[in-house]
C-alpha cells in the first residue's frame, strides 16, 4: 500500500511540477502614467507595461503574477531570479548584460531634462553645477548626472518617477533627468503645469536607444519565449494598437 | 577470342560513371546555383525583413509621427484651450526629439527645425495667452495668435514634404529590393534553364552513348544469340567499344563458339558413326562385337569371310580359338575382366569352318562403365597367314645363315662400323662370343684399319652395291690371318648396314704363293731357254746358211731344198723364241704404269705398222682425241701393234681393210675398241684366240706364231683391264680392251 502511495506521489509531483515551471513572476515598476496605473490599495489596474505583460504572457501560454515593484528592487530581483521578466523601459548596459538577459527592443527612448516653462536651458555639461537635479535611482539616468561634474549635493536620487516629479513641484531639485516620453504624463497633468522639457533631449548614447524587457539570466527559455511573442504581437498588429491606446505618437 | 592485350577498351562503367559524375556534378552546380539563387533569394528577401522592412517601417512610422507631428503643431498653433496647446505642444517636442525622426540626419534636422519653429510658435501663443490673462489687448493676443499660427501654417507643408520624400524612399527601396529579387529571379530562370539544358544534353550524350555502347551492342549480341539458336551464320559483331560490351561480346562469342563445336562435334560424331559403320563394313580386317560372356552380337562381312562362315547365330568367340592359344587368350581375357588390363593383342590361330587354321593378329579391346566388368568386347583381327609364312621363311633363313659355314655379319656404317649381327660362323671365325663381337667395330678386329678409314671403307661401301676387299683379321689368341671380305649394303627399315661375307684366304693365298713361285721359274725358265736357246739356234742357222752358200753348188736340189727347210726351221724357232722371250719379259721387265696417251700411242703405232699400211692399202680412222689412260706406253704400242697388224693380216680377201679406233668411259675405266672389217672370227675361238701359240689357220695361210694376242692378254691383264672380241666369222672383228682412266 506503501509502495503505491510513493508511486502515486512521484507521479504526482512529475504532472506537477511543469505547471509550476510555467508560472512566471514578473515584475512592473512603479513608473509614471501611461505605463503603469495602479488602483488606490497600490494594485496594478492597468497601463503600457501592465498591459503588454499580460498579453505577452498569454502569447507565451504562461501564468504570470505581476508584481509591482520599484526600479532599484525589480533590478536587484530580476538578478536573484526571483522575478522572472521584468518590465522597467531598461536601456541595455555592459554592466547589465553581465546580470540579466535583454529581449528585442520593445521601443526607442531619450532621455531630457525637465525644468519649469522659460527657465534657462540646461546644458547637460553644465547640469550639475548649476541645478540640483532628481534621478531615479539605478537607473542611466542617474549613472549619468553621477558622472557629470557639480557638487554631489546637486544629483538628487528617489525611488521613483512620482518622486521625482514631487521633487521638482516641491523644490528638491530644479530639474529632473527622465526618459522624455515617462514625462509626457506629468507634463500634461495639472502638477506639470508650468513645467517644460529643457531643449534637445541629451545627445548620450547611454541616455537613449532601445529600450527593453528584462528576463532572469537563468531562464534563456523564458527569454526565447518571449521574444517570439513579442514578434507575434508586433507582426501582427496588436503591438502597434497597445502603443497607440497609450501614447500620443508611435514610440518605436 | 584469343585475348588482344593490347588493345585496352574503354570501360562502360567508367563511361557511365563519368557521364553520371559529369551529371552528378551538373546537377550539383545546378543545385549550387538554385541553392545559391535561393540563398541570394533568402538573402534578398532576409535583408528585406531586417533591411528593407524595417526601413520602410521606420519610414512609415516616421510618416505617421510627421502626421502627428502636423497635428500636435496645428493644435499648438490654434487650440483655443492652453492646456491643450501645451500639451500639443508638449507632445510635440516629445515626438520631434523620438528616435523615430532621427534614423535620417536630413529627417532629424528639419524636424528639429520645425520644432525650433514650433518653440516660437508656442512662445506667441503664451505671449496671447498672458495678454489675454492681463485683459490688456484682446485684439493684440489675436493677432499674436494668428502670426503664431502663420507662423506654423509653412512648417506643415516642410513636414508634409518628409512624409512624401519618406514615402518615395520606401518606394525606392521597395524597388530596388524586388529590381533585386527580380534579378536573381532572372539568374536563377537562367542558371535553371542552363542547367535543364546541360542536364538534357548530358542526358541525351548519355542515352546516345548506352545506345551505342549497349544497346546496339545488345541487340547485336541477341541477334547474334538467335542467329546461333537458328543455327545460322552469325554476322560479325561490330568492335566493342567498351569492356563490358567486349566482355559480353566475348561471352557470346565464346557461347557461339562452344555451340558451334558442339554442332560441329556432333556432325562429327555422326559422321565418325557413319563412317565407323562404313569401316565396320567394308573394312577387310574382321571386326566382332561380343557380350560379355564371347557371344557374338555383331559381326562385319571380312569377319564372316576370314573364317568362311554365313551367319553368327549362337557363335562363342572362344570356340574359334585353336585349342593351342586358348589358354593364353583365356589368361588375358581374365586380366581383361578383373581390370588389370583393357585391351590385348596377340597372334593367335583360328579355325575356319572347314577346319583350316588361319593364324590373326587379333586385338580385343573391352568395353565397360567406368570401374565396372567389361560388359563388351571388340575384337578386331587382320588376316596375317601370309605374314606368317614369310616370317616362318625368314626364320628358315636366317636359320640358314646362322648355320653357314662361312661367316656372315652385319654393321652399322653410321656407328662406326660396330657390328650388329653375327652368324656362328663369324663367332667361330674370330673365336669371340658373340655378344662380344656386338659390341665391337671395324679397328677392333682389323688391325689395318683405324677409325677414319673405317669410315671410308664404310662410305665406300654405301656407295657401291659389292665390294670386295681383302684384308686381315685379328682373331683371339692375337692371330692375324688373311681374309677376303665381300661387303654388300644393306637398308632395313630405313637404315643402311653393311653385310660382309668373310673368306679365310689362307689356303687360297698358299695355293696361289705356289703358283706365282711357279710362273716365276716358268718364266725365267722361258727366259733362260729362250735366251739361251738363241745361241745354239743362231750357230745352227748361220752354220746352215755357211753349208748352203759353200757347198751349196755342190748339193743336188734336194740336198739345197733341205737346207733351206732347216735354214727356214731356224728362222721360224728363233722367231718363236724371241716371241716367247717379249712374251716372258712383259711381267719381268714393263715398266711403271704412267699416264700416257693413246692417241699418241695410237700413231706410234701406225707409224711402225706404215709399210704394211701401205703395201695393203688398209685405212686407221679414229675420232680425235683419244683418251689419256694409265699405262706402259712401250707395252700398249705392242698392244695396238699387235691389233691393228692383226686387223691387216687377216682382212677379207680383195678388200683394203678399214679399221675405226673408238673409247668410251665407263667408270674409272676406258673401254677401247678396235673394230675391222675382216674374215671375222667364229665364236667358238674367241676364247681361244687369246692362248699362246693357239693358230686358228696353217702356218703357211698367214705368217705368225701365234703368240700376238696372247701377248696383247697378258700386257692389259697386267694393266688391270680386260680384253675380249665380238665377232662373227667372215663378217669383221672387234676387240675391246679396258685401261684404267688416267
């Protein structure tokens, strides 16, 4: 009787654990609006990110638990494994390659400074010196003003977007370095009034480019599987409609 | 076929192979190039989605951002609402910094150009709005309102004209990806067409080639085939022009060949059948089929002949043995049947149907399967009564010879005169065994001869028929005796011997001592009496002719008429004498045989006979030149002295004598004839004519003594020749003399 218990367990477990297998942990980052929505209890409700998890999942046939988290976490977790996919609009660095795997490019970013209206432009040498500047940690940006020469003073790391335009409304910081389209929400709220992008978006190679999902370096699989998912969705248009319920203009 | 080494065909195989790797290889570049069109193909179409799709997403996406570029501008430029203008104008500057507008540096320029301008735009519209918020000049804010939306008015066109040159690049390069795609269509079209062409012409050369090399060979090969099974004459197969064909062509050819000596064989062997059955019949020698216990099965017509029977019914071959050979042909009929033997031959006897015996040289052969018992038996047998008899003769002869007193043997001239065969006589002759004397040669028992003249005596022998020789002989105890040896030759199946016949000529050559020591004091007997004799008869005859002349007057006629008788007496006797003593002296004093010639001796002759020549009016004719012979020129004067005197004397009354002088060769010797036309003399004297002092007419007919030709007998037997006449009386006389040819 034993023995057919074991036996039933082992088999068990052996119908079981694929199902485990196809469970992902992905992780969203709590950033500005169009990309994540979130209701007042902090659940994800919607957004660009949220959005293209959920379908991507359902092209890979996977059960994906999104989990909202902040950059610096959801950098630190997807390195751990223990999410899964990550979805924080990474720029792909040398550094980073050596601790995540990078899908397709999902769409193309700058990065700008962000002032009040009529202010002087900012030039990105000079940025530090002259402002305080707000930055999200982890992030290029904040690699970025890191590198700029100025006071450390001036370079004013948050956890967030939110907090970073929180920093700018409540006058931590005189500007802020963000991913212009991560902007364009704040810009167009009644908080943004008054605010501006400050010129050309920075002409740094390390500030603009693709943008990508991120997956754990343990699972090239899942990375694979999502590629090809990606593709699918961008081939046959369902891609582009996400884009446009989402933003203003065509962000590829 | 015998093989042709040489020449060295090429290999069907080969061909094929080359051809199939000459289309393998075709086929692969065909391959290679479709493979290489297709990846070109792939490539054109890859670069396509990674090149040319994306640009001309890039470009559409581009377009659709001017588009909303154009948009966010014409609302920035005149939305009445500030939070929407902002915004719009927000928007906008977002999408003319996106990386959208940025893949082409032209693009980007004038899009950051029409953002410059856009900046300004928004720059009036926040002017109007403060004048408007300051309630200071409504209508100026208007008007700032418009000279910024002026402002924007051109830049719709400039961005327009992105999209449209946008649009034409995506076209273009739509274009110049399917100009490409075509053109590798086209090379692939061609390279396809090229490589069916090649591919057909390799097909058609191969399919030309297996005809030529195989299948006409082929068809030739089974039109060869049928033509053998027909049995007709099959055409000659045209030059292989591959190995296999050859191969082929001389397995056929061999096929041929093993039929055609199997038809041939055949034929033959009907033939042979036939011709057996004609041989069985008409053969003269007696053939019989037996079954295995004698009993006659089948016999041909010379069988039923020879033992002069009509029918074979119930006839044993055993019952016409002759009781005496039946145990030798019973013991080699056993040997027959255990195997031991297959066939004999022997001489037997059979017995006729009327008893008479005919002797057979019969040779039964067996038949039989293999190991097995005879189960037949030929037998075929030659009348040989007649070779019987005639060996029973020879036996008797040789039993004759055997038994000769005089000794016979036999040797072989080409092993140098080893002697072969020996009578008892020869054995007793030399008192040598004769297995001792078969084993020696001429030099052994002739202590005269060695070797080399062996060999000539040999030749000499071959050469003529008989030769006689004599010599001596070495017989045991070392005695030498004198032998004369008459040699014959010989020829026994095909090889010469020479036969000699001995004579023990001791006792002749006694006898023969005895009688040369008796002619020599005969004949000095002669020559002392005559020599002698001429004294006392010259002293008569000159006391006779003093008597005559002194007292001659004084005697009467009769007394004068006896005194001439014995004058005449003396004369007659002296002339006798000196006859006598030429006659004794040619032996004792003839000089060395030399070469001389007789025609010279001839007219020597003549000119001692002139007078004579003259007084009877005889004519000498000869045929010029006589021969030279060996000879006593002084001896063969008197010779044909003797002759042509003899031919004067004694010529027909009342006619001239007319004598002819001829020689004719005949071996080493010349045979001399001296023919006339004289009384001739009777047969019955032709012998006798030639014996001393033998007249055939009275002293007073012709004038002589009767020792003329006697001497001219002795003068050629010392020359070795011989002399004969050839007369009839009264009708002229020939006589012919031999001499040794010089």
């Amino acid at each position: 009787m034993r023995v057919w218990l074991f036996l039933l367990g082992v088999l068990c477990a052996s119908t079981i654990r694929p199902a485990l297998a196809d469970e992902v942990t992905v992780g969203i980052t709590s950033t500005a609006l169009p990309f994540v929505e979130t209701a007042p209890d902090g659940r994800l409700t919607g957004g660009f990110n949220v959005e293209l998890a959920r379908l991507l999942c359902s092209r890979m046939g996977r059960i994906c638990s999104l989990e909202k988290t902040s950059f610096p976490q959801l950098v630190t977790r997807v390195e751990e494994g223990t999410f899964q996919i990550g979805f924080a609009n990474l720029l792909k660095t040398p550094e980073r390659e050596q601790k995540m795997l990078f899908s397709t490019p999902i769409w193309r970013s700058t990065s700008s400074f962000v002032t009040r209206s009529g202010a002087p432009a900012i030039q990105p040498a000079t940025a530090r010196q002259k402002a305080r500047i707000c930055v999200v940690r982890k992030t290029a940006q904040e690699a970025y003003v890191a590198e700029l020469p100025g006071p450390l003073n001036n370079m004013v790391p948050v956890s967030s977007h939110a907090e970073v335009f929180a920093g700018l409304t409540q006058g931590q910081c005189d500007a802020a370095l963000l991913p212009t389209v991560h902007v364009l929400s704040f810009l167009a709220s009644p908080d943004g009034v008054g605010y501006d992008y400050s010129g050309a978006p920075v002409q740094d190679p390390r500030l603009s480019g693709n943008v990508y999902i991120v997956v754990a370096k343990s699972r090239p699989e899942l990375l694979e599987a999502l590629n090809q998912a990606f593709a699918d969705i961008n081939r046959d248009g369902t891609y582009r409609a996400l884009i446009a319920r989402f933003f203003p203009f065509d962000i590829l | 076929m015998p093989p042709i080494p040489p020449l060295r065909l090429p290999s069907l195989q080969r061909r094929l192979l080359a051809f199939a790797i000459a289309l393998a290889m075709v086929v692969l570049a065909a391959l290679g190039a479709l493979l290489l069109s297709g990846a070109a193909t792939h490539t054109a179409i890859q670069d396509s989605r990674t090149e040319t799709v994306p640009h001309i997403l890039e470009r559409q996406r581009a377009t659709a951002n001017l588009e909303r570029l154009i948009r966010f501008g014409w609302i920035a430029a005149t939305a009445e609402d500030p939070k929407d203008w902002r915004q719009a104008a927000v928007t906008a500057q977002a999408l003319a910094f996106h990386p959208s507008l940025a893949f082409d540096e032209e693009l980007r320029r004038q899009v950051v150009q029409v953002h410059a301008t856009l900046r300004q735009v928004v720059s009036l519209r926040e002017q109007a709005q403060d004048l408007r918020a300051s309630r200071q000049d409504a209508r100026r804010a208007a008007i700032v309102d418009d000279q910024a939306k002026s402002l924007w008015t051109p830049q719709e066109s400039v961005l327009a004209n992105l999209q449209g040159r946008l649009a034409d690049d995506a076209a273009a390069l739509i274009v110049t990806r399917m100009d490409r795609i075509a053109r590798i269509s086209d090379l692939t079209l061609r390279a396809a067409v090229a490589a069916a062409l090649i591919i057909l012409l390799i097909a058609g050369a191969t399919a030309w080639m297996v005809g030529r090399n195989l299948l006409r060979p082929v068809v030739g090969l089974a039109q060869a085939m049928r033509n053998t099974q027909a049995g007709q004459e099959t055409p000659p197969l045209p030059l292989a022009a591959t190995a296999e064909i050859a191969v082929l062509q001389d397995a056929v050819g061999q096929l041929h060949d093993a039929l055609h000596r199997a038809n041939l064989r055949e034929h033959a062997l009907r033939a042979s059948e036939q011709r057996l059955a004609s041989i069985f019949s008409a053969s003269e020698a007696a053939i019989v089929l037996t079954d295995s216990i004698g009993q006659v099965m089948q016999a041909n017509d010379s069988f039923l002949r020879l033992l002069g029977l009509k029918d074979t019914l119930d006839l044993k071959l055993d019952s016409l043995t002759h009781p005496d050979d039946r145990p030798r042909t019973a013991e080699l009929a056993q040997a027959m049947a255990r195997g031991e033997i297959d066939r004999y031959r022997m001489d037997k006897r059979l017995i006729r149907s009327d008893g008479s015996v005919v002797w057979v040289d019969a040779t039964i052969r067996a038949i039989r399967d293999g190991d097995a018992p005879p189960h037949q038996y030929v037998a075929v047998a030659i009348d040989i009564s007649d070779r019987v008899r005639v060996e029973k003769e020879l036996l008797f002869i040789r039993s004759l010879v055997d038994q000769s007193a005089d000794p016979i043997y036999c040797v072989d001239p080409l092993d140098g005169g080893r002697m072969v065969w020996a009578n008892a006589a020869t054995c007793q002759h030399f008192g040598i065994p004769e297995s001792q004397l078969l084993t020696m040669r001429i030099p052994d028992w002739d202590p005269r001869v060695d070797m080399q003249t062996a060999q000539n005596m040999m030749q000499t022998a071959l050469n003529n028929d008989t030769h006689v020789l004599e010599t001596v002989h070495r017989v045991a105890g070392g005695e030498i005796i004198p032998v004369e040896v008459s040699a014959s030759t010989l020829e026994h199946d095909g090889h010469p011997y020479v036969a000699g016949y001995i004579r023990d000529i001791r006792d002749r050559n006694r006898m023969l001592e005895a009688v040369r020591r008796s002619n020599d004091d005969l004949q000095q007997f002669a020559y002392v009496a005559s020599h002698d004799l001429q004294e006392p008869l010259r002293m008569v005859a000159s006391f006779l002719q003093l008597l005559e002349r002194r007292y001659g007057p004084m005697l009467d006629d009769d007394g004068r008429e006896y005194i001439h008788f014995a004058v005449d007496g003396a004369i007659r006797m002296k002339q006798l004498i000196e006859d006598l003593l030429a006659f004794s002296r040619i032996d004792s004093r003839g000089a060395p045989l030399a070469k001389v010639d007789l025609e010279q001796i001839t007219r020597e002759s003549c000119d001692n006979l002139a007078a004579a020549i003259q007084e009877s009016g005889a004519t000498i004719t000869w045929k010029s030149p006589l021969p030279r012979v060996m000879g006593d020129e002084g001896q063969l004067v008197r010779l044909m002295q003797n002759l042509l005197g003899n031919a004067i004397k004694y010529r027909s009354p009342g006619t001239a004598a007319e004598i002819t002088i001829s020689a004719l060769r005949r071996g080493e010797f010349w045979t001399v004839a001296v023919a006339d036309n004289g009384i001739g003399i009777a047969p019955e004297y032709h012998e006798r004519i030639f014996m001393i002092f033998q007249r055939l007419h009275g002293i007073g007919a012709y004038e002589g003594t009767g020792i003329g030709l006697a001497i001219c007998k002795r003068i050629v037997e010392r020359h070795g020749g011989e002399i004969w006449v050839e007369s009839q009386e009264n009708n002229g006389s020939v006589f012919k003399f031999t001499l040794k040819a010089a």
